[in-house]
C-alpha cells in the first residue's frame, strides 16, 4: 500500500477532524535508537535498526503531527500516530 494511502487511511479512521487540513510530508532516514518516545520505540520489531520516518504535518500547526515508520528500504509498514505538541496521542502498529 502506498504511504499515502496509509495515511488518508489513518487520518479517516482515526483523526477524522484532521481530513480537512492541507497536509505536508518530510521524510527521512533515522536510528531506532532516534526516537524519543519510547510508547512508539516499542513497536519497532528488535531486528530492525534503521527506519524510515515520514512526518506529515500542517502550516498552520506545526505541533500537530501524523508520524508513520517504515523498515529502512520501504517495505513494510511499521507504526502510524497522531503527536501534539510531541507528546502520544494515538498509535497503531501495522505489523501482523
């Protein structure tokens, strides 16, 4: 499933009050051991080290967040959430 399609699907079941907003998107290349939250560390399976991080955020609210983590070739989706003002609000892990 494309990124994008993982998002808009997250976004409608989960943030519908977030649909209407004009959504950016970075990505980038990180360490597992990078990540602060350790609520979101705990999702990403023991063997994988190096993951891809894709952030999509808003002009008008930078301190609202959707994160979704990728193994570091793009292959298999690992965790998708909603961050405010860096703190978890709601993650779910897209590993079977």
């Amino acid at each position: 499933m494309k990124i994008i399609d993982v998002f808009w699907n997250y976004l409608k079941g989960y943030q519908p009050h977030l649909t209407n907003e004009d959504w950016l998107v970075d990505v980038m290349v990180i360490q597992k051991d990078e990540l602060i939250n350790q609520q979101i560390k705990a999702q990403v399976p023991q063997n994988i080290e190096r993951l891809k991080c894709y952030v999509f955020f808003y002009e008008n609210d930078k301190s609202t967040l959707i994160y979704l983590l990728q193994d570091e070739d793009g292959k298999k989706n690992i965790s998708i959430g909603l961050l405010c003002n860096d703190c978890l609000v709601h993650s779910i892990s897209l590993i079977n």
